[in-house]
C-alpha cells in the first residue's frame, strides 16, 4: 500500500518535506480489530508536534494521521460491532488498557496505557489501517467523508475541552487562536448556548475575518483586550504567551481550558510576564484536556449531526500531505485540512 512515512524527529524550519512516500505491507487485522480502507484522512497541529519532537513517535517509520474516515475491508476474529462496507472514523485514541480503574470510569484518554492513532500505531496516511474496533466509530450519513475527518479531533477534542469549561448560556466564551478546532466549536458553543458570545484572539486577520463570518460577537490579535470579561477561555495555541494574554481577560472564577499537547518551549520566557494579582487572582483557574475517550468522539458526532456543523476544509491528495503541513505551520488556514486518498 501507499504511505506518507515519519522517519525522523525533523525541523521544520529547515526541512520542507518531513514525510516520505512508501510502499507497506497491507496491515493484516488481529484479534477485536478492524482493518479500514481510508478514503480521507484530517491533517492536524499534533502531527507538527510529532514531527518536531514535541510529542515523538516511540519508533520510526510512523505513518502519522488520526482523523480518518474510511471503511471496513475485514474484520478480524473476534469482532462483532461493524461489518464489511461499514463508514467509521478513527480519533487521536487509539487504544487504552481497558481493565485499569480509569477505563472503567470513562477516563480511557487518562490510562497509563493509552495509545494515540498516527504516533504509537500507524495512522491515515497511508491506503489501509488497522484499529481496534471498540476504537472505531459510526460516521453519520449527513456528513460526506472529507467534512467528517476533522470531527474525530478537532472537533471531539474542542467538544471535551467545551465540556471542561463549565460554560452556561449567557456566558461569554473565549476561543484563543483559530483553526480547524476553534471554528468548530464556535459553532458548536452558538448551538449549545444560544445567549452566549463568542469573543475570539487570533494572531492572523484571515482568521479573525473567519471568526466573524461565523458568529463571533468580536474578534481580535492575541494581544488584545477583549471588550467584555470573559467566564471561559479554550487556549489551542502551541505558545505560552497567549495564555498569559487569555488570563488578563478572564473574569473572576473563571476557568482557561488549555486544548495542547505540547507547548513550544522557545516561549516560555513568556510566562515571566505572568503577574499573580492581574492574572490568577481571584479564583481564576487553568485547565488541561488531555486527549479525548470514545464517548467524546461518539457524542460529538452525535451533536454534529444534529447541529448540523458544516466543516470548512481544504483537500489535497495524499501525496501533497508535506505542502498541507507547511502550509498548518506558516498558518495558512481556513478551517480544516484534509487529505483525500481518491485524488
């Protein structure tokens, strides 16, 4: 089969073309998996932080990629959820221990044993991929296959880390840069809590454009004081400073939910601005989501569905995946981008 490949931890400022083509060997299904054919696969912020080293793959070759969308070639022994032809989609959790005490309350995204889709197991670059099936889920028919792919991660983790803000309706709500997580769950908070207002801090003025073709009641730099104090923030930035910038503008008691795997460490000087009585007094709270569970991905889809929330995305062909990389790190972005296994 076909793949873009990780064979190094890369910097990126001086390697354009992190990912290699190869041909794999046709991933064989074992015990309670799936093997799925991919028909589109979401790129994503955490492949630039595997690529980078901020979240290194344990071995290399890697195929990267966890928002894919494809369907079920073969079932392994042992199954019994999905049949051939099936549509699923795969997120960021791959796998988890499933017997540990954090499993058994829900908390799979916390398991000493947690696995993730694209890093510890080969992801959706590539033609083919095998997952467990307890890991696979539905795709809802109203949704083509390129607008579901940045559901399984950018939007079910922006639908934790919504969660995670403890927001009610009438609140105002903080979206910190604005990508393919942001966009969605500015929609999605709109959905949710039709009274609340969306303020959103976004470094490019394409986005903040976006942002208020979109719904938000004002959009503005990182560095800007937002005109209303606001009762949640959710942070997707890789940097310090924004963080320190989204504090100033929490009202009190509010919380700063932190969408990030890694933070770069060449900011962090960033965080010496941070001064206690303008920034965490007054019960001001910060919080970190860490990765997502089944249930986040199934309810989101759930709620997605529903909404509906239409993705705005980009398409490429797999073998154009560095230039859809390059162009999430230089943030030429609109939405989402996605790569498609068809064209």
């Amino acid at each position: 089969m076909k793949a873009m490949v990780l064979n190094r931890v890369c910097d990126l400022e001086k390697e354009k073309n992190p990912l290699e083509m190869a041909d794999m060997p046709v991933p064989e299904p074992e015990d309670g998996e799936i093997r799925v054919k991919v028909l589109a696969c979401g790129v994503c912020h955490t492949e630039l932080d595997e690529i980078e080293g901020r979240t290194p793959p344990p071995r290399f070759p890697v195929v990267p990629g966890h928002e894919i969308v494809g369907r079920v070639e073969e079932t392994g022994p042992g199954t019994h959820r999905f049949h051939i032809g099936d549509r699923v989609g795969i997120g960021w959790i791959h796998s988890a221990c499933g017997a540990c005490a954090l499993c058994a309350g829900g908390n799979e995204n916390l398991c000493e044993h947690f696995r993730a889709t694209g890093r510890d197991a080969h992801g959706g670059y590539a033609e083919y991929t095998v997952v467990p099936e307890a890991f696979a889920h539905r795709i809802p028919d109203v949704f083509s296959d390129s607008e579901a792919a940045p559901l399984l991660c950018a939007g079910a983790v922006g639908y934790r880390s919504l969660r995670l803000a403890n927001l009610s309706d009438g609140r105002n709500l903080g979206l910190t840069g604005f990508g393919a997580s942001g966009h969605l769950v500015l929609q999605m908070a709109r959905h949710r809590f039709p009274g609340c207002n969306v303020f959103v801090f976004a470094r490019s003025g394409n986005e903040r454009e976006f942002a208020m073709e979109l719904g938000a009641a004002w959009a503005g730099d990182t560095e800007d004081e937002s005109p209303e104090k606001l009762h949640a923030v959710i942070d997707t930035t890789p940097a310090w400073k924004p963080v320190v910038e989204a504090l100033k503008n929490l009202a009190p008691g509010g919380r700063l939910v932190i969408n990030a795997i890694r933070k770069e460490a060449a900011d962090k000087a960033a965080l010496l601005d941070l001064d206690y009585p303008a920034h965490l007094w007054l019960e001001k709270e910060i919080k970190s989501v860490a990765n997502v569970t089944g249930r986040d991905i199934r309810e989101f889809l759930d709620l997605a569905a529903e909404i509906p929330i239409r993705p705005e995305f980009q398409e490429y062909p797999l073998n154009e995946a560095n230039r859809a990389l390059m162009e999430l790190k230089e943030r030429k972005i609109r939405g989402a981008k996605v790569l498609r296994l068809d064209l």
